[in-house]
C-alpha cells in the first residue's frame, strides 16, 4: 500500500457562468467553457504544453472581458503548465490573476497558495525547492538542514542538503526488478544511519523497519516483524529507538518506540486505525504531538501531545474543523499545523509548556490550500508537500467492427478536476458514477460518490463513509450501487449506497485487507472480488459473495489476482492473476464459469509491461477488452482465446476503470498519472505572525 494523500488545489468551472450562451469575441458560435475544455482535453490527450500555453492565451485574450470566470480559470491552468516546463513565466500568470481578476475569488485563492501571496505589504516568501513524479516523504534531520527524501524513481533514499541543495544517496532497496521499495525515511541523530519502512518479497509486501549505515556496502539491520503498514517517525535522541506508528491485522494504529538493538516494541498508545493523522516527535524527544478524529466518521480532528514514556497526554488544539499535520518548532515550543478553522485551510500555531498548550492557537498564513506540512529548517523555514493530482474520468468512441478508436477523448466530469477516478457507466447509459477526492482529510483518502448525467451534466454528491473505495458497481435497476472500500477495522467491505436516500449500508464485511478490484453479475446478486490466500506465498485469489445470505465461494487459486470482470450475460468471469511463486512475472488472463468452474487461459504473457490490468467485456460477450498498465493502451482478445489486438491508445498515463457502452461503440475510463509532488519553503512566517 503507497501511502496517497490527496493534496490538490482545482478550481470549479460551472455550468452558469457568464457568457456560457453567446458567441465568442471572434464571431464564433463557440462558448468560452467549451473552448476551455477543448484546450484541456487536448493538453491531457496529447501532453504537449506548448501549445497548450498558447490555447490558455487565447482564450484569456478573447475572454477577458466577456467572460472572466473563464479567462481567470484559463490563466491558472497557463501558470501550471508553465510550472511543469519549470518555466518562470508560471509566476507571471499567478500575479495576473491576483492584478486583473481580482473579483474571482477561487482563482485568486488558487493563485495566492502557489505564490505564498499574503498580501500588500505580507513578508511571507514561498519557495519551491524541487519536485518530483510520485509519491514523495520527506524528514528533516536534527540538525535542521539536511533531510532524508525517498526517490520515488530509484526507491532509494535521497539525503538532500537544503542549504546548497547537495545530493547523495543511501542504496537501501538491493533488488529493483521485484519491485521493492523503502517509505519513511529518518536520519540518526548523529546523522550516520537511516530507518525506513521496507516492503518487497522477503516480507511478502508487509512493512518491516530496517536501519541502513549511510556508507555504502553495509547491509541492512531488520528490526522487528513486518506488520500491514509501518510509519517511521523519528529517533529518539540516544539513538536507541525509533518512534513508529504501525497499523496492525486489526483495526488498531500503535504508537510505539522499536529499539535498535533487539527489535522490541515498546508501545504508548493503541487508536483506531482510520482515526490517526500524523506524528511528530519533538526535538528534545519528550513528547510526541500527533492529529485524531474527534469523532468516528465526522471530519473533525484535534490535535494531541503524548509524553514519549506516556505518563500524561494532553489534547493541546480544540475547536470546529480540521487540526492536521503537527509538526514542532525547532525549539519545541510550539506546533505548527494546518486548520480550516477559518474557513479555509491556513497554518496555524500553538505555544506548548511541558506538554500543553500555553495559549491559543494563532494563524501564521491564510489560504494555504491543501497542504501537508514537513517542519522547520534551521534558518527558519517551514517546508511543505503539495500534491497535483491527475486522476480525471474520459470517454472515446469505439469503431465495433474493426475494434478501433476514433477521435479525441472527452472529459466527463469538469469539476474538481483532477481528483476524480474509478467511473462505471450506469445500466442504461445515461449516467456515470465516480469517486471524486474533493474531502480535505490528512487521514482519510475517503471520496465523495458522484452521480453524473451524462446529457445534463447535473450531479448528485453522496458523501462516503468508508476508506478508499473500487470501481462503483450498478445494480441492475439503477438505484442503487455496491461498493467495496475498507471499513473502520481495515477489512475490505461490501457497501450498498441507495441513490435515492443516499443510505450507506455495509453488507459484507470480507475479514480482510483484500484488493478491491471487483465485479457484479448480471443480475445483481452476486460480487466477485478477491480473497486472501492461506498458503504460505500469500497474495489473494476470486471468490464470489452472495448479497442474500453473504456466502462466500472460492475459486481455485491461480495467483495473486489483478482485475476481473463479469460477462454481460452473467455466465463467465474473466480475471488477471499473477504467478508470483514459480515466475514472478507470468500474468495470465482466464476465463471460469460463474461459479468458479471451468478455468481456462485466454492468453499468458512473461513481460510485466505486457500484463493486463483492467477488464471490460464487449457487449456480446465475443471480446475481452484490457489495458496494458506500462503504455496505457486499449486491447481486445477473443474471449475464447487467440492473440490480443490493439484498439488505440488511451493515455500516456496509467488507465483503468474502462466500460464498454451497450452498444460497444463507446469506452468509459480513468486516466491517474501519478501526482507532482511539490516540495516548498515558507520564508518570514515568524515574523509575519508578529505583526
């Protein structure tokens, strides 16, 4: 599991802006929404910034007057694709929002978050330090200029000076084509050794803290037993321990300190799981501050200050709203955090005496956006991550025939863009429904469900109250939907959401963390998702739930499952598995019965950029479309079998979700591209909160 949070300014073009009905400046009958969303369509399709750039300046020339939502929207998107071309010019743009659209209030919000614009006469100084593809962590060592980076290209650990931006590395992964990796980095005190989460084969994908010398050819120290997923935190300042936090088989989070020398685990505090935010250690390593859900399935988080031995624990930030992210002042009297409070997202700070808080929380910088904070450098700085995210929801036709794409894709959602994933065409095509990230939660990667129209555009928002979440699957009368998501014991679990009441009932809870990939037959009574293995080389396989009497039935195993999907006449299921014992990249696509009989291979292949990833069924049951996750390509074999075929491509970036329309000439889709992780620097916030 890649730990994601979301963290993404977007901006919301609406149907009713002005000007959405006349023609544009240059006579045409073209609106200025639909020439946005041509320029946007095109940048996602083709990547070329360029022209891009160029498309943005027209339409900020030619509807600067007419239609402003929609040119101050156009020059947001200019500046970040100009921030993508590491171009200074995304700079001027920003500052063109803030001096010619003044009165738009979301585009400015957006154009003062990524400025680090407080205001006339503000001192606070943003600074971009680098960024990076990928899920990024970032810990800053003692000594308050050097930090630990993980280097989501190589999945080694990056040590970064932030003084004068020097670069080395610590080789902590030693084999890169099983796909091992290393999380959570942190550096010793004395700056001679790195504890990190390690997941790769050896833990069967569990999380195991090792400890690594910083020169090279020494091997790594494992400490402790892998666990389902494991945070490093810090070092305590003899160098004895490191401070974790770990989530267990169950539905528990532990705070902990793991001692360096034997491997045991001291634990402090034992939360639920979907309650804890994050941890931070303070600098003299007497106390640890770290954010809580105030309540179970309500947004609202306070933050909290636990002595390192836990002999007392205060709760130091009160209040309505969302108290995330504490990280410590370099002298430990205060915390610094991200709020709502406001109502928007600001950083905030409280002074804190021998553990509690020692007055009131005070607001250093509104209108930071959705941030994550890191902490502060010994000149002062508070660094911070930001997310861009790229996951959107497309359509493109389908030549049935020939088995061909044609055209351009079409994106179907334009709110809150780039947050939204996982679409599924409803039973009579008319609608779709999609998750989309708009909740700003550190802990919860917990999306709202979308009902869109397809022919108005008109949505209807279903609030979740389950982790992450699949492909949503229709019922076959269209009135409700299942939905598989983790539950507050951190087992996957079968949910149906009423689309009338917006009721969210849990069904079926499966007793484990499985994969929630999953598929729904024809007549809506069974869900096929997957099941752990008890063997001893792990990984999961399919089983079939009942929804009536929550039966479960295994098929037999056939490696670790990868994607499935159900025919439309409810008598097969095709599904990908990997053998990951005897040949770790063989993936193999079958076809069973929908019992789970039957079981034969459609087509293997030994090349993991060739493995499908994502099924759909055509819509007489004759073909089995796929994507290839390494190139974002659309395939089709034939369900009996034979040689796949390329249909076109859909994206440069990773695809899945797709559906295939009832009359197989059209493909419904998510494209996720991993999210640009930006890391920046506050400068002058002190002294800005003085004045």
């Amino acid at each position: 599991m890649r730990s994601t949070v979301t963290l993404i300014v977007s901006l919301i073009v609406v149907a009713g802006l002005s000007g959405a009905a006349q023609k544009g400046a240059t006579g045409t009958n073209e609106s200025p929404e639909s020439a946005l969303k041509a320029a946007t369509n095109r940048e996602l399709a083709t990547g070329d910034l360029a022209s891009a750039i160029q498309q943005y300046r027209q339409i900020v020339t030619r509807y600067r007057a007419a239609s402003p939502p929609v040119a101050a929207h156009a020059l947001i998107q200019m500046a970040a694709s100009y921030e993508k071309l590491g171009s200074s010019e995304a700079k001027k743009a920003y500052e063109e929002v803030l001096r010619d659209f003044s009165t738009q209030s979301e585009a400015v919000a957006t154009a003062r978050a990524r400025l680090g614009h407080v205001g006339p006469g503000g001192g606070v100084v943003a600074r971009q330090l680098w960024k990076t593809i990928g899920n990024t962590e970032v810990a800053i060592a003692s000594d308050g200029r050097t930090a630990a980076v993980v280097d989501s290209a190589s999945q080694e650990i990056q040590i970064r000076d932030l003084v004068d931006g020097q670069l080395s590395q610590v080789k902590v992964t030693t084999d890169a084509t099983t796909g091992e990796y290393a999380e959570w980095p942190a550096l010793s005190p004395d700056l001679k050794q790195v504890a990190y989460a390690f997941a790769g084969p050896e833990t069967k994908w569990a999380y195991q803290v090792r400890v690594s010398a910083m020169q090279g050819g020494v091997r790594a120290k494992p400490l402790g037993t892998p666990s389902p997923y494991t945070y490093v935190r810090g070092w305590s300042a003899d160098g004895k321990s490191v401070l974790v936090n770990i989530l267990d088989d169950g539905s528990s989070a532990h705070i902990g300190w793991l001692s360096t020398s034997d491997g045991s685990l001291k634990t402090l505090k034992s939360v639920n799981w979907q309650g804890l935010g994050l941890v931070a250690l303070s600098p003299d390593g007497r106390f640890i501050a770290y954010d809580m859900l105030v309540e179970a399935g309500k947004p609202e988080r306070e933050i909290r200050v636990l002595a390192s031995d836990a002999s007392a624990e205060y709760v130091v930030v009160r209040g309505s709203g969302i108290n995330q992210g504490p990280v410590w002042s370099r002298d430990g009297a205060r915390l610094a955090f991200t709020s709502n409070r406001s109502g928007s997202f600001g950083i905030w700070s409280v002074p804190i005496r021998n553990g509690r808080e020692d007055g009131a929380p005070t607001q250093l910088k509104a209108d930071i956006g959705d941030v994550g904070l890191v902490g502060f450098t010994a000149m002062g700085s508070l660094l911070y991550e930001q997310k861009i995210g790229t996951r959107d929801i497309f359509a493109m036709d389908i030549e049935p025939q020939g088995g061909v794409l044609r055209g351009t894709p079409t994106r179907l959602a334009d709110t809150y863009i780039g947050l939204n994933l996982n679409p599924s065409l409803s039973p009579d095509g008319k609608s779709v429904a999609y998750l989309s990230q708009r909740t700003q939660m550190f802990a919860g990667n917990i999306s709202n469900l979308v009902i869109r129209s397809l022919e108005s555009g008109a949505e209807r928002v279903i609030p979740t109250i389950f982790r992450g979440g699949g492909k949503p699957m229709w019922l076959p009368d269209g009135q409700a939907i299942i939905e598989l998501g983790r539950n507050a014991q951190n087992h996957t679990t079968i949910y149906k959401v009423d689309l009338k009441s917006g009721e969210i009932v849990s069904l079926i809870d499966t007793g484990t963390s499985a994969p929630q990939t999953a598929a729904i037959s024809r007549d809506g009574r069974t869900v096929y998702a997957g099941a752990r293995n008890n063997s001893a080389s792990g990984g999961n396989h399919v089983a079939g739930y009942d929804l009536t009497s929550g039966r479960r039935t295994d098929f037999p195993h056939f490696g670790s499952l990868r994607s499935l999907a159900a025919s439309p006449d409810g008598h097969s299921i095709a599904f990908v598995a990997n053998d990951t014992v005897t040949r770790p990249y063989r993936a193999e696509l079958f076809v069973a019965d929908a019992d789970g009989g039957n079981i034969r291979t459609v087509f293997t292949t030994d090349k993991m950029d060739e493995t499908a990833f994502d099924l759909a069924w055509s819509a007489d049951g004759r073909f089995i479309y796929f994507v290839k996750r390494a190139s974002g390509s659309l395939w089709r074999v034939a369900a009996a079998g034979g040689s796949p075929a390329l249909v076109g491509e859909l994206s440069k970036a990773v695809v899945g979700s797709i559906n295939v329309s009832a009359d197989s000439r059209r493909i419904i889709y998510g494209v996720g591209a991993q999210p640009t992780v930006e890391v920046w620097a506050l400068d002058n916030l002190e002294s800005n909160s003085r004045k």
